[in-house]
C-alpha cells in the first residue's frame, strides 16, 4: 500500500503563486495608500476648522474685559520694568554717595556737601545731570527723587 504523494510540479488549493501574490501586495499598499490619503483629507479640513476658529477667537480678544485688563497689567509691569532699570543705570543700589554725585554731576564734592541742604537741591541736580534725573538728600545718601 503505497500513497501517492501530490506531486511538486502541481499547485495546491493553499499555495499562492508568485503573480497572485504580487497582485495582493500592490492590493494592500494601494489600500492602505487610500487610508491615508483620506485621514489627510481630514486632518486638512480639522486643521482649517481649527485655523478659523483661531482666528475668530484672536479677532474677538479685545471684546474681552478680562483681556484687556491683562493687557493694561502687562504693560505697567513692563513700564515699571523699564523705570526701574533707567534707576538702576542712574544709581546702582539706588542711592549714590557724595563723590559718586559729583562725579555724574560733574561738580567738586565740597560743592555737593555744601549745596545738599538747600531748598533748591533737587532742581540743581537735575539741571546738572546727564539724564535730568532730580537727586535728593535722604537719611545720608543721595537717592534718585520720583516726580
């Protein structure tokens, strides 16, 4: 009793020849090729969606009391910002010593000891220094007068 083995030369019901496969593989890429064609279709219109929807919102800020609140905020914090940097290139530490003064003034020190007490101070200083910043005599230090 001898079984006959299929023969190799014959195809089987399960094999997949080379031509079928290579039409299944161009099948799949192309599918999938397809896939992601259309997510990108949707991913353009979501983004374009989103780009609107931005853009109202940016255009709307400014009706928002909150927003412009922050925005007056933002900008006195920066102010200050600003003002208190010039300060600290005019006075370093915030006050300046005798010599210090009359070196920016351009004035001998006697002449800053002698004048320090007088009504007039803060005028005089300020016509003297480069930046027009008005200096006042305060607990031993000249200090950098606001207004």
């Amino acid at each position: 009793m001898s079984q006959t083995e299929p023969s190799s030369a014959e195809p089987s019901s399960n094999t997949t020849l080379p031509s079928e496969a290579a039409q299944l593989d161009a099948t799949s890429s192309l599918s999938a090729s397809d896939a992601w064609q259309e997510d990108s279709e949707t991913t353009d219109s979501e983004a374009t969606d989103s780009e609107a929807t931005d853009s109202l919102a940016i255009a709307n800020w400014g009706q928002r009391p909150e927003a412009v609140v922050l925005l007056v905020f933002v900008s006195i914090f920066m102010i200050w910002q600003l003002y208190l940097d010039l300060m600290e290139e005019a006075a370093p530490g915030g006050t300046l010593s005798a010599r210090k003064l009359a070196q920016r003034l351009e004035v001998n020190q006697s002449t800053i000891s002698r004048r320090k007490e007088r009504e007039d101070f803060t005028e005089w200083t300020q016509r003297l220094d480069p930046d027009g910043i008005a200096w006042a005599y305060v607990d031993g230090a000249f200090c950098p007068k606001l207004s």
